[in-house]
C-alpha cells in the first residue's frame, strides 16, 4: 500500500525537479546571450537593447558579475512588485485576470484548508475503521472521511463544513466576479480607439442576382442604419494566397540559410539532394534551387492574387461593416437585422489580430454539418482514451497488480522500485499522454469553424476541461478504484460494488496529490525554464541569423496559452473542492501549485509572453462556470459518498446545496455576464462624445479604411498588392441601386441623378 513514506519520496523527487529548474533558470537568464529568450517582451516593446553590443568579448557572452549569482531568486519579489493597473497597461487585460484566477484558488483554498485541517482533520484521524476493514487503504486515507465508521454521528461535522465550504466559495467568486467585471468596463471606457470599438461582422448575406455581396452590404446598411453606416470590407476567400504567402516565407528561411553558410565559406558552394527530407534524389546548387523556387512562388502569388480580385467566387456572404460611432456599432451588433432570424446575422468583429481568416471563408450553411462532425470526434476520443487512463492507474495502484499478477512481486518490492512507481510515475505517465492533446483539440476547434483566435482557445479551452473531467478526473477514480480493490471486486456480491466504490473514492487522493507533484510544482518550474524556445533560438541564431531583424524574428515569447493553462487549473480547483470535505491533505498541495504559479506566470506575463490579442477578459463567465460546476460535483459526490455510509438523515439537508448553488450562479449570470457578452449604449455614447470633443476633425475613415483587410493583401513582402479593396474607398451614399425588389438607398445617385425608388416605395424614399 502506498504509505506516507512515498508521497515523502514523490514530494521529494519534484521539489528537487523544481528547485533544479529554478536554479539553471536562475543562472541562464543572467548570461547575456540568453536576453532575448528570458526578456523578449521589453525587446518587442523597444524598451530594451541586447547586451552583447557592449563590453569585453567574453562579457558579451557570459555574466561575470559574481554578485549576481548569489540574488538568484530575486525575480520573485521583482514579479510582484508591479502595481495591477501598470501590469495591464503593460500586458493587457487579460493577462491581469488570468493571473487573478490563480489568485482566486489562494483566495478559496487558503481558508478551507484551515478549517479543514483544525476541524475536519482530528474528526478523520480519530478513528481505526480502515484498520478494521479488508480495503487496501495507505497511512493519508486514515485522514480521509473513509476512516470514519458506518452510521457514525460525525458525518454531521462533514455536512457542516460542506456548507461552510460552499458559501464561502460562492461569497469569494461572487466578488470576484463583481471585481472583473468592473475592470472590464472600466478597461473598455478608458482603452484608446480600436477598430473593432466600430465594427460589425455581418454573415450569412443573401444572394442576390442583381448586386454583389458588396454592394447588397453597401446598400442594406444604407437603408437600415443611414445616420451610422460608414464603410464596409468585404471577405475574400484567400486561405490559398495565404497558404503561398506562408510556403514562400518557409522557403526564403532556406535560402537565407544558405547564403549565410555559403559567406561564411565562400570557397564552397552548399549543395542539396532533391529527394525526400534531402535523403536520396539529384544533387543540385542550393541557393540556386531555393532561388528558383522563390520566383515561381512569387508568380503563383501574383497569379492567385489576381484571381482572387477579379473572381466573384472569391468573394464570401460575409462583410466586416464599421459605423461613425461606437453607439451604432453597438447597436447593430446587439440586434436582429432582418425578420428572417438566419440572414443578415450580426455581432461585434474581432480586434483585427484576433481574427481567424481562414475560417471566415467557410460558407456559414457548412457550420452546423462541421459541429456535429467535431461533437462525434470529441466523444470517440473521450471514450478511447481510457484506455491509457487505466493504464496510469495500474501503476497508481501496485497492490491490485500484485495480487492479480504475483510474479512481478519481486521485481516491485525492490527497494526504491515501489516508491518511484507510486510517487512519481502515475503523474509523469498521464502528463505524457496529454502532451499531445490541447493540439488536437485546437485542430477540432478550427474545423469547427470559429472566427477568432479567442473563440478557438476558449472553445478548445472547454473541450480541454470536460476531457480531463471525464477522464483524468472521473476515469482516474473509476479505473483506479477497479485496480486498488480489484480482490473486494471479484470476490463479493454484486451489490456490494457500489459500497465499496464510494469507500474508495476518497483514496484515490494519493494518486492525484502525485499528479498535483509533478504537473502543478515539477511543470510549472519547467515552464519558466523554456528550455525549447531556448534551444531553438540558439539553433536559429547559429544558423540563421545575419541581421539584427533576424534575430528579433529568432525570438519565440510564447503566450499564455488560455486552451491549455486555464483547464488545468479547473482541474485543481475540481480536485480542491471535490476533496476538501473528503480528503483534506490534498489542499496544502493545491495551495502551493497555485502560490508558485502565480509568481511564475506573472513573471512570464511581465518578461516573456507576447498579447496575441486582447478580448477585454471575455474568458471570465467560462471560468466561474467552470467552478460552479467543479462546487455542484464535490457536493454530489458527498451526496453520494454519505448515502454509502448509512448517513441517510444527511441527505435532504445535502440535497439543498447544489439547488442553491445553481440558483446562485443564475443570479451572478443575470447580474454580472452581461458585461462579458453586451456593451451598454450608455457607455458607448459618452466614450463617443468625448472622442468628439476632444478629436473634432478625426478621420475615421482613414483609421478603420485597411484595418480589415485579409494579412496577405498587405504583407511587407507583397506590397505590389493593388486589393486595397475598393469598396472602403468609396462613398457610400453615392452608389445607385441596380434592384428593383428592394427597398432603394435613401440617397441619390451621383450617376443617375436621380431617385431609384419603384413605384410602390416612393413615397418612403421621400424626405431622405
């Protein structure tokens, strides 16, 4: 059985992983030649030049300052020194909160685990009902609510502390919630103007035989919105210019590799092999090669970019529409556009390095199709995956594999053996089998059709959560309590399962407390370390680099990465609410994971990460649900884990707990998530009579005229582009109406001169 002697090992093994990380980390980011890789946000930002251009030549390269060595753990309190209303100017609102999420966890689990450890803990301890029983048990399961008797009275002080646990939970997120979503309006009323702030993306225009998509758009919003409508953009179906765009920059990368090899040996010319992975084929000349690849590449480009311009095909029943003001924005965003609710559909565009291009080509008839087929995917590859799950729990669980499998006794009980395998293996097993999955899950979220680089990562995000509930969470205790009870399993009565599952349940602490080990302290001490992106930029700077642009390009900083980062701390926050009635001991460890990771992100968040955009903390109302839920599963799970006990007088009094926790996350919806997913016309209307008393001569037009249109239109390498999509040039009042069957703009002509109106609309075209 697994005993405190090995989590003593487990804890042992990660905290010398972690100190181990924190100290080469402490010694690499002080040598000048690792700068950009532990500080390139300041290089980004301008604010910060390479050490290498100044002093002694082995100055340039290694730190020679000794003092330096001994403060090696000063970039904690340096992460904490800056102000939360600097850190967002400096990164972002969404950085600042993604940061309180970890605050949050100290909030919620530092208080429990008080009372937890001054009251639930002797409750547990005082008891010898595992000792008396046949259940594989480890020395922490006696401070577990499994050592408790059957119909015993002190099942009162969990039901207790159940209540006190759940209405502080919901006090703190009921705070935080408030706080947020002031922070947000505050943040949206005071940010400088953006093109999104005027925006509309409208999808799903409906034919027309007489008019363009454009000039269908141009004239609809004429009609509809004539005091707001400023300009519209077009979307083109590019994904293959872009594809072209990309392969040319991947093989210019060649090329410059080369030329840098060749200047540094001019006596030789680089050569390659045309074959697979340059393995077999004809030896060719290849700066030549990549040369000649480039210019067909360029023609292609030229090629499709003319195509794309002058192929009506190209053109999608979708348009980014911008307003004079932000209150006609807002407006049209939030409201039904046409009596047919499938047509003319609207909502707030995404800032423009937010938005996903590729998907905006797919015909919004093909999004429903692409959801179901990615519903049917995820749920395949929920259920196959617990195939590795059980795996991991038999290693979790060497007792069970013992007695089903005597001849590996001898190989386990070696010294030494057993204690790594329970203490760290499990954890290290399970982080393995993730590794892959957050990419195939942004893989789903992108067929799935999302427009925006936000949505992908909150919709993945989501995905990310309910697999590792299903299967780290709910798999680990289902398989794990199979292996550890697997003799109880075969050789009792069938209704006697269930009692023994709930025994049990509370036991599979050990397990995850490892997984806490190696993912929350061993994981996040790596990832300040980033010792990939480390390596990589040392490969490049070798190989590549020759100018000083190249060398900004060598830079990775990474991003927060909100699809994996923010599942993974759900996960804590369901394991810290599900065992704190159950298992106490488990909550120090969570505590700890979320003190360490909150310095460690910030730090990252202030020296590394790179905002790939800014959706103002739409991500909030995700996370408090995400927690509501994770609150409602521990009480049922006590619910359950009760009943087993023949503490059935508990049961109504639990039963009210998730009615009112359900009912307390409806009021903080109706109360707080509009400020998430509305932008209330009052605020619009001051931020825009302010920008006209302070900019009365503003060209609007000027700012939002190329904010839209698709990267590859306006790339640094394919400025020849003539695509400045002449629709945002034009006015837009000017245009006639070629139709007959609608309703015409409210505006004449400059070409006809006149009124456009059929017969029967007349008299509403009058008095424009």
């Amino acid at each position: 059985m697994a005993t405190l002697n090995d989590i003593g090992v487990a804890a042992a093994i990660n905290i010398l992983s972690a100190f181990a990380f924190f100290l080469a980390f402490a010694i690499l980011r002080i040598q000048p030649v690792n700068d950009r890789v532990y500080f390139p946000k300041w290089y980004l930002k301008g604010l910060r030049s390479s050490p290498l251009a100044n002093g002694a030549f082995v100055s340039k390269f290694v730190n020679l300052d000794l003092r330096s060595y001994v403060r090696f753990l000063n970039w904690m309190p340096a992460a904490l020194q800056m102000p939360e209303p600097e850190l967002i100017d400096h990164a972002g609102l969404d950085s600042a909160v993604y940061l309180r999420i970890y605050m949050l966890g100290l909030k919620i689990f530092g208080p429990i685990a008080f009372l937890a450890f001054t009251i639930m803990v002797p409750v547990n301890w005082t008891n010898n009902t595992l000792e008396r029983s046949s259940l594989t048990y480890s020395d922490i399961d006696k401070l577990s609510i499994s050592n408790i008797p059957t119909g015993s009275r002190r099942f009162w002080t969990h039901l207790v502390m159940a209540y006190v646990f759940t209405i502080w939970t919901c006090y703190v997120l009921k705070r935080e919630y408030e706080i947020v979503a002031a922070m947000r309006l505050h943040f949206l009323a005071s940010e400088q103007r953006r093109p999104d702030q005027f925006t509309v993306l409208v999808r799903n225009v409906p034919p027309d035989p007489d008019e363009s998509v454009s000039e269908l758009v141009q004239h609809f919003f004429l009609v509809n919105h004539p005091d707001h409508y400023l300009s519209h953009q077009v979307v083109y179906n590019a994904n293959n210019l872009s594809k072209l765009v990309n392969e040319k920059k991947q093989i210019q990368n060649w090329l410059d590799f080369y030329q840098n090899k060749y200047e540094r040996n001019p006596s030789r010319r680089p050569s390659l092999k045309t074959g697979f992975l340059g393995l077999w084929g004809n030896s060719v000349d290849a700066i030549d090669f990549y040369t000649s690849k480039i210019e067909r590449l360029s023609r292609d480009i030229s090629a499709e970019r003319e195509k794309v311009a002058n192929n009506p095909k190209s053109i999608m029943p979708a348009a980014f529409v911008s307003f004079k003001t932000r209150w006609g924005a807002a407006v049209c965003a939030q409201t039904q556009q046409s009596r047919n609710p499938t047509i003319w559909l609207t909502e707030w565009a995404p800032e423009p390095r937010d938005v996903y291009w590729e998907n905006l080509a797919i015909p919004f008839v093909f999004l429903t199709i692409r959801r179901l087929i990615v519903a049917v995917a995820f749920f395949f590859l929920t259920f196959f995956f617990m195939i590795p799950i059980a795996f991991v729990q038999s290693l979790a669980n060497i007792e069970g594999i013992e007695k089903a499998l005597p001849f590996l006794k001898p190989i386990i009980e070696m010294k030494g053996i057993k204690s790594f395998i329970q203490g760290f293996l499990p954890g290290i097993a399970l982080k393995i089998f993730l590794l892959f999955l957050p990419t195939i899950l942004m893989i789903m979220s992108k067929f799935e059709g999302c427009i925006s680089l936000s949505v992908l990562e909150r919709r993945s995000a989501s995905r990310y959560y309910f697999f590792q509930f299903i299967n780290v969470f709910l798999g680990s205790i289902i398989a794990g309590t199979a292996f550890q009870q697997l003799n109880n399993f075969i050789h009792q009565s069938t209704n006697q399962i269930p009692k023994t599952i709930g025994v049990s349940i509370p036991m599979k602490a050990t397990f995850f407390i490892t997984y806490i080990m190696v993912d929350g302290w061993a994981g996040v001490a790596g990832e300040i370390l980033r010792l990939k992106p480390l390596i990589i930029y040392h490969l490049k700077n070798f190989f590549l680099v020759k100018t000083e642009k190249d060398r900004e390009e060598a830079m990775d900083p990474g991003t927060i990465g909100f699809n994996t980062g923010e599942p993974q701390i759900q996960l804590y926050f369901l394991l810290g609410l599900v065992y704190a009635v159950v298992t106490p001991i488990l909550l120090p460890f969570i505590i700890v994971f979320f003190g360490l990771a909150y310095v460690v992100y910030r730090h990252q968040i202030i020296n590394v990460y790179n905002q790939e955009y800014e959706s103002g903390a739409a991500f909030w109302p995700d996370v408090h649900a995400r927690i509501i839920v994770a609150l409602i599963v521990s009480q049922l799970l006590l619910m359950g884990l009760l009943s087993t006990k023949e503490a059935a007088q508990s049961t109504p009094l639990l039963i009210t707990l998730p009615v009112l926790t359900i009912w307390f996350h409806r009021f903080c919806k109706g109360r707080y998530e509009p400020a998430f997913v509305r932008y209330p016309l009052q605020e619009a209307m001051m931020k825009d009579t302010l920008e006209r008393a302070r900019e009365p001569n503003l060209n609007l037009k000027g700012f939002l005229q190329s904010a839209y249109t698709h990267p590859v239109f306006k790339s640094a390498d394919d400025s020849e582009s003539d695509i400045t999509m002449e629709e945002s040039e034009q006015e837009p009042a000017l245009i006639p109406t070629k139709r007959t069957s609608r309703r015409c703009t409210p505006l004449p002509s400059k070409h006809s001169g006149s009124w456009r109106c059929p017969p029967e609309v007349k008299d509403e075209c009058s008095n424009p």
